[in-house]
C-alpha cells in the first residue's frame, strides 16, 4: 500500500521503517528539513535498534523516503497515518495543534487532489477521545469531501517502549483498530498483514481511550512496585524479592483477576489490609500516596451509588445482593451494606433479597459487623426475589442471576441500577444506570 506518515519522531519513525519492512511504500512527512535529509541519508532522527537496517533496506529499494511537502505525499498515497507530538499543556490537557495543523494540510492537499478512491487519515498519536471527531470535522471541511465517502478517520494505537519498538511493532501483544464503518476499519488493518497478532476493532472513541488505559496502567504498576519497595525497606525487607514473589501468583495478581470496573471492593480483607500497610507506612515516616488513595477512591465509588439513588429519589429500593461479593453470606465492610445503612439513614424504605444471608445464621464478626450497621437487617430481607423486583420503585442490582435477569425484562419500566454489568439488551434501556460503564 501507499501511505504517508506525518512526523518522524519515535513513533513516526519507526512505523515508517516497519512498514517499509514489510513492503509498504512510504513517505515520512516533517516540517524539520533537516530531519527529513537525515531520513533520506539514512541516518535514523531517532536512536532505536532495528531501525538503521530498516531505513536502510527501504531506501535501497525504493520503498521509503521522506518529504517536506505535505501535498505531495498525500497526493501518492491512500493512508495518511498521524504520528505527530500532543504535549500537554498547562492545566495537563493535551494540545492538539499539531494534530488539526495535520488534519488541515491533508485536507487541502484532497481538495485538488486528482488520485481517486477515499483517503484515511488515521490517527497513530496518542489522543484523548474525541479527537478523531475534531480531526474528521478539519479534514472534511477543508477537503470539500464526505466523510465515509471520498474520506476517512480512524484511529491506529501504538504499544511501541522504547528501546524494543521494532520487535514490539513485529510482535505485538494486539492489533488495535478503532473506526466507525467497517471499510475504513479492513482498509486499516490490511496494513499489518504478515503479523501474526490479535486484531480488535472497536469504535474511534473506544480505541482513543485504550492508550490511556494501558498507559495509566503502567503507571499505577510503576509507583505501586515503587511503594511496596519502599514500606519494605522501611522494615528491614527486601522489597524486589517481595515483589517478585507477588508476580509468581499468575493467578490473581499477574492475571485479568479483578481488572474489570464493578462495583467498591469489601470483605475481611482488603480494607482491613490496606489499612494496616498505609498506617505501617505512616508509623516509619514514608509517604505513599498510591496506597493511601485507595481507601479513598474506593469511598467515592460507594458515593457514587448513594448519589444516583438519591437522584431518582424513588419511594422503596429493591437490593439484590447484600455480601461483598456472590458466592459468600461475608457482609464486613461490604459496600453494599454501607449503602443500604446510608439510605435507610436518610429515610429511604429499603428491602433486600440475598440467597445466600440469612440473618439468624450469622455468626462471630460477621454478626457483630452487621448487628452494628443494621441491626434490624432480618426486617429487611425478602424470601422471594419476585416480590422484591414488584414491591421496588428502582432496583439496585449487587448481584445477579436467571430469575433476576428474566425479572427485569418482564419489567421494562423499572429502573435499574447495575453494579454487576447485566446482559446488553438490558443496558440499552432509558432507565438504567451501569456504575462504571
């Protein structure tokens, strides 16, 4: 295929050599004509393995070169891949300047352009959502040209670390493409054929907001492994070896095991523990702000459900689930129950269906835990869920089951608010609510 690749930075670069690599013809585009006379030497403008012998083999065979001329690129070529900078501005923003500059200079380059067929601009830099539709809009008005029809956008994220972005470029985890229609969506991800690799497509603004994940992810990993380290060393221990004891566990702590928004996480445990590492922190004078967030952010996320519910403001609320999680009758520090006792605590009426709790059966500090919190909890339970979800104005749904899902369909008109991610047939609805999605 014949595709421009704007900016030859870390990212512009080496796609535009792996792309090359894998018989591509491709115009690296620069607005530095120093940048691009290097490019056309083949000497690399970025320090990365792999690349000098990729620039190399492109350039010999005819296959690569680089452009000052915007208009010149796009008009021999059908993709325009977007690889330039969004630093962050002052308020911590993102500045899409160069991103619309592009975004323009590609469309004027289309509007005399004689080549014929749709030519997608395909966003490569890492943006916020939202931006794909800022630069479609750019592209289309400065093009004359319809977007889905003599024009397109779509979105292409990197995975690429420094210092191994060949090999992650070859070899990647995932190829990800985000569009809107599926013409755009094949036409992009023809680009990679001869990887071998997952290839997911999703809508633009999902695929915007993947990048973000990752990264944000990787920070979090970063400073955690950081934190740990640094209680440890606090206490006499080495924390790389506590660390890497903690990745041996492939089963939930290397794992997709827990990585799925929800509802705030309870129990004996977590809270408790977490608790007791932030205070072993304090006592030796260690700041760990990571750590002492999570009691926190966990805090909001019950707020969020109480706030929800009190704007609906509903006269009776139906609770399937009251344990912290299914498959337990463990209501400590359940979030659950803390809503339960806040909305009771406001006047609400409250009934509760949970299969598994049954209130004479509780023992020892889950007694205790729940006799304090809500004393009066066997009032409040209900035997059949059938005539909770009648008797309820608005359901929250803690968990879930066949009966309660059959229940809800049978009743469109009853709000729900869903803390477990119900079938998507329900999650269309006006009157529902998801927590976190």
């Amino acid at each position: 295929m014949n595709i421009a690749i704007f900016g030859l930075g870390y990212v512009g670069t080496v796609t535009a050599a792996c792309f090359s690599g894998l018989g591509h013809n491709v115009i690296g585009v620069d607005t530095s004509p120093e940048k691009v006379a290097k490019f056309n030497a083949g000497t690399s403008p970025v320090l990365e393995p792999g690349v000098p012998e990729l620039l190399a083999e492109g350039l010999a065979a005819g296959r690569l070169r680089a452009t000052i001329d915007a208009a010149e690129a796009v008009q021999n070529t059908d993709i325009s891949l977007v690889a330039v900078g969004t630093p962050s501005r002052a308020n911590g923003d993102i500045d899409l300047t160069y991103i619309e500059r592009v975004a323009a200079d590609i469309g004027t380059a289309l509007q005399t352009s004689e080549r014929e067929g749709q030519h997608v601009l395909v966003i490569r830099s890492t943006v916020l959502p939202g931006t794909a539709d800022i630069a479609g809009r750019i592209l289309s008005e400065t093009s004359g040209r319809t977007l889905g029809e003599g024009c397109g956008v779509a979105v292409n994220p990197e995975f690429l670390r420094e210092g191994q972005g060949v090999a992650d470029f070859m070899e990647p985890p995932l190829i990800m493409v985000g569009a809107d229609d599926e013409t755009t969506a094949k036409l992009v991800m023809s680009l990679y054929d001869g990887i071998e690799a997952e290839r997911i497509v999703e809508p633009v603004r999902l695929a915007e907001m993947v990048k973000y994940a990752n990264n944000s992810w990787h920070a979090t990993k970063v400073t955690y492994a950081n934190e740990i380290g640094v209680i440890a060393q606090s206490l006499g221990i080495d924390g790389t070896r506590v660390m890497e004891i903690l990745c041996a566990d492939t089963k939930l702590n290397i794992s997709k095991a827990y990585m799925r928004p929800g509802f705030a996480f309870g129990g004996s445990c977590l809270p408790k523990d977490v608790r007791a590492i932030t205070h072993a922190a304090k006592a030796s004078d260690v700041a760990v702000p990571l750590l002492s967030s999570l009691l926190v952010s966990n805090s909001i996320h019950t707020q969020r459900v109480i706030d929800r519910l009190l704007d609906w403001h509903p006269d009776r609320i139906g609770f399937t689930g009251l344990a912290f999680k299914a498959g337990t009758d463990d209501l400590r520090e359940s979030p659950i129950v803390e809503v339960v006792e806040r909305m009771l605590g406001k006047g609400f009426d409250c009934v509760i269906h949970d299969a598994e709790v049954n209130a004479p059966d509780l023992i020892g500090g889950n007694r205790a835990y729940i006799e304090a919190e809500i004393p009066h909890l066997n009032r409040l339970l209900m035997d059949e869920l059938s005539e909770l979800v009648d008797d309820s104005d608005v359901l929250v749904v803690a968990k879930s089951s066949d009966e309660l899902v059959e229940l809800i369909r049978a009743n469109p008109d009853k709000p729900v608010l869903d803390l477990v991610r119900l079938p998507e047939d329900i999650r269309v609805r006006d009157n529902y609510v998801g927590v976190a999605w």
